[in-house]
C-alpha cells in the first residue's frame, strides 16, 4: 500500500506526523489530493487541551471513528479517484468540503444533529496528502478562485450563517466582540449584509489594524470610558445587533449593554464555561440573545460571495506553511502570535 504523511492527534500537545497509508473511496465516495487547509481555532483547542469533539475512548457512533485521527477540517482539493456509485463529481473536478458528519448527511437542520461531529475530528481530514470523503460533502470551486480562497469557504460559512440567522438588516449598525479569524470573517458577512457600519472591539492592535483594513471602526474608549459607554457615545444609544466571538464572560455583559433598547446579541463562539448575566438587560430593554452552532446550508452562498470579492484571501491568510510543520510553525505559532490570522496547510 502507498503511504502518505498525516498530523494525526493521539492527545492534548500529542500531535504527530506519521507515514499512514492512502487511503481509498468505498463506492459513494471520491479522493482528494488535498492542496490547502486551514489551521481552525477549533484545531487549536484539540492540540491544547483537547479532545472536545475528538471522540477518544468510544468511536464516534455515526463514523466509527475514534483517536487517533487525522486533523484538519478548512479542507479543498482536486478529485483524484471516485466510488462506483459516484455521480455528483468526477475526477479532475477542484472542490471545497463541508465537513459535516451527521446522520443525515447534509439534509435539514443538520447542524442541529445530537451526535454532530466533522471530518478532520471524527474521521479523518485534510492535514495529509490525501482524504476520502462522502461526495455529498463536496462543493466545485468556481473557476475563478484559487485553492487558497476555497480553504477559507469553511470559517468563513460560519461568519455567514452567522450574520443570517441574526437580525441583522441592510443598514443596521453592528458591533464585532473579538477579531479572531471568525470575527474577522463576520464583518466581510455583515458588510454583504449590507451594514451601514461596523464597529469592532479587540485587545489584539494587529486584530485591530487587520479590522480596520476590513473595514471596521474599531471602538477605542477614552480615559476615563469603559467599552459600553465608548459603543454608546459612538452609536447615539447602541448598535442592532452584536457578535461575540471571544467565549469570555465578561465581553457577553458588554455585548449585551451594548445594543439598543430591543436589539439582539449572537453568540458565535463555543464557551468553555458558565457566563453570569442580568434579566433585567432582556425585561427591562427587550433585548434578545441567540445562538448559533457551525452553519447549514451555506457552502454555495459563500462561494458566490467569494466571487463576489468578500472574504479575501490575501488579506485573511497571513501564513503557508507544509504539513511536517504544524506543530512549530501552526499550533504553537498560533498560540504566541496574535498578528496570525489564517495558517494554510499544505501536504508537501
């Protein structure tokens, strides 16, 4: 059998490049040889202080998979070899995956499905040279984006799903908490949502320069303000809707101050712990809070964005690097550099 170098996750810091074999489509599946990958946040967890969605001591019960499995979920390839029962695409075809495992495949609410999981967590993904997946999960790129852009389509469907379950309208106000490569990719989602201004809040000052190229107002209190009253005096009493993309208890009571009287607060991020809030901030203002988990339905809406000219590549991916080196120059440079945005992952 061919082998092929994988970043495979044994445990918290245990990442390891292994020569495992190539691995070959059952009849409804098709091969990628992968050509780029992004480094996720949610990656980053996993080699820090996982597992969270690996499963490690039970195979996952819809892909009966368990660790050690190979990372990597921002995946685009071209297709090399396709099952029998393949009619979706054929060889040659450039494609962007949706990594979802669900058990009904991508069909209704599936990123409601009580055992959701992902390719690259709970089957193994694209941080190798190749990755077989369910063809379903395969989008064509549109001829004119590169495989860089196509790795982004992934975070950036987050971003999208998102600002469209909010209640955001075309000349609403909004504020951004966190400008992570997720809260980056919110305020491309809300400037084709059609936005009248977008405000971002973040400690980073390269997050914040990166923000403002993107377009973004970054709100930087006076002395003697804090944050809220910054956002107040800038939006004459508070902003539509605000995103919190930092999973910090604090920053959930100054998104939840920070909007208007009747106005929304999205949670995008995933929390590691319990946040404490007033009410009285929902009675009192009639404010809504709102959740949102992955995305569904969104992969062809990105794309055309992304022909469109949001979401762009050359100013979210800040690095390239092959996959013998993630953990140095991926998880561990991720950790220290904030100036990072998106890392994309090549096999050789």
């Amino acid at each position: 059998m061919a082998k092929m170098q994988a970043a495979r996750w044994y445990g918290a810091k245990d990442v390891r490049i292994e020569e495992v074999e190539v691995p070959s489509p059952k009849e409804k599946e098709i091969k990628l040889a992968i050509k780029y990958t992004g480094i996720c946040g949610t990656d980053l967890h996993e080699y820090l202080a996982g597992p969270i969605f690996i499963p490690q001591d039970q195979p996952h019960p819809i892909s009966g998979v368990k660790a050690p499995v190979t990372l990597g979920h921002e995946f685009c390839g071209e297709v090399v070899e396709v099952g029998d029962k393949v009619d979706r695409v054929k060889v040659g075809d450039r494609v962007v995956i949706e990594p979802i495992i669900a058990h009904n495949g991508l069909i209704g609410d599936y990123n409601l499905d009580p055992d959701l999981n992902f390719v690259g967590l709970a089957a193994d993904g694209g941080f190798a040279e190749y990755c077989v997946v369910d063809e379903q999960l395969a989008h064509i790129i549109p001829e004119g984006l590169s495989y860089e852009q196509a790795a982004l389509t992934e975070p950036a469907a987050v971003a999208l799903y998102a600002v469209r379950q909010s209640a955001i309208k075309a000349g609403d106000t909004a504020v951004v908490f966190g400008c992570g490569p997720i809260g980056l990719l919110v305020i491309e989602a809300l400037k084709a949502a059609g936005a009248s201004k977008i405000y971002a809040v973040e400690l980073s000052t390269e997050r914040q320069e990166k923000a403002e190229e993107l377009g973004a107002v970054v709100v930087r209190p006076k002395a003697d303000q804090d944050m809220v009253e910054a956002i107040m005096e800038l939006t004459d009493g508070g902003v539509d809707v605000a995103y919190e993309v930092t999973g910090v208890p604090v920053v959930l009571k100054q998104a939840l101050a920070s909007v208007r009287k009747a106005g929304e607060v999205m949670i995008v991020s995933i929390w590691e712990k319990e946040a404490s809030i007033h009410p009285n901030e929902f009675a009192i203002g009639e404010k809504t809070m709102k959740g949102i988990i992955g995305y569904r339905h969104v992969f062809p809406k990105v794309l055309e964005l992304m022909e469109n000219g949001y979401f762009p590549a050359d100013k979210l991916v800040t690095q390239k690097i092959k996959v013998e080196d993630i953990v140095e120059q991926g998880f561990e440079a991720l950790t220290q550099d904030k100036s990072q945005v998106k890392i994309l992952v090549s096999p050789k």
